[in-house]
C-alpha cells in the first residue's frame, strides 16, 4: 500500500489530473487500494489502512489543498487507531504529526486567506 501512495503522490504532484483522463487515474488507484487492502488482510481493522488510502487518493485527486488539509484528519485518524492496534509507535507519531500539521495549516493559511 506505501508503495502505491509513492506512486500516486508523485503522479498527482507532476500532473494535473482531474480532466476525463484523470477520473480514469482515480479509480484505478481507488481499484489499487481496495486490491492492497485485500492482499494484506489481516483483520477487520485492515479496513482502517484501506479507507484512509482511498481517502487520500481523492483528497490529492481533487487537488485543492484546503480540501487536503480537511480530508487529513479522517485519513489520520483511521491510519492513527489501525497504528494503535497493531503497536506501531512510528504510525501513531506519524500520524499524530499530520493531523498537528494539517490543523496549524487550517488555521494559519486558510484563516489568513478568508482575512484577504
């Protein structure tokens, strides 16, 4: 699944995809992600890594960093609770650093631009 998000994070950070040829992108790196979640199924909690990567997808797919920083904090969270199950410290810490940065991104640029 991480080397799907490496693949979709560059491809969606070099293109402007959300044409018709773009919602071709999307599903197959929605079709991706729900293929990932299937492979590496250890439990109903294996459904908390595969909602946040489809998650993610559309929230870079849209392209609209506002949108991004909301759609963060859904995806952190399931990727936070699935880190806590399975004793992974290094997801929890990760994932806890997203939702700061995405909350500090909400407030300090998107309140400046609502000032502007």
């Amino acid at each position: 699944m991480t080397g799907v998000a490496l693949v979709r994070e560059i491809l969606f950070f070099k293109n402007d995809l959300r044409d018709k040829k773009g919602k071709l992108v999307l599903m197959c790196f929605l079709c991706a992600a729900a293929v990932c979640g299937w492979i590496t199924w250890s439990s109903i909690y294996s459904l908390l890594a595969m909602v946040a990567s489809m998650i993610s997808v559309v929230s870079f797919w849209l392209g609209n960093p506002r949108i991004t920083r909301i759609l963060a904090f859904p995806t952190a969270g399931c990727m936070l609770i699935y880190g806590y199950i399975n004793g992974s410290v290094a997801v929890m810490i990760n994932e806890s650093l997203i939702i700061l940065s995405s909350l500090i991104g909400l407030i300090r640029l998107d309140r400046k631009q609502e000032s502007t």
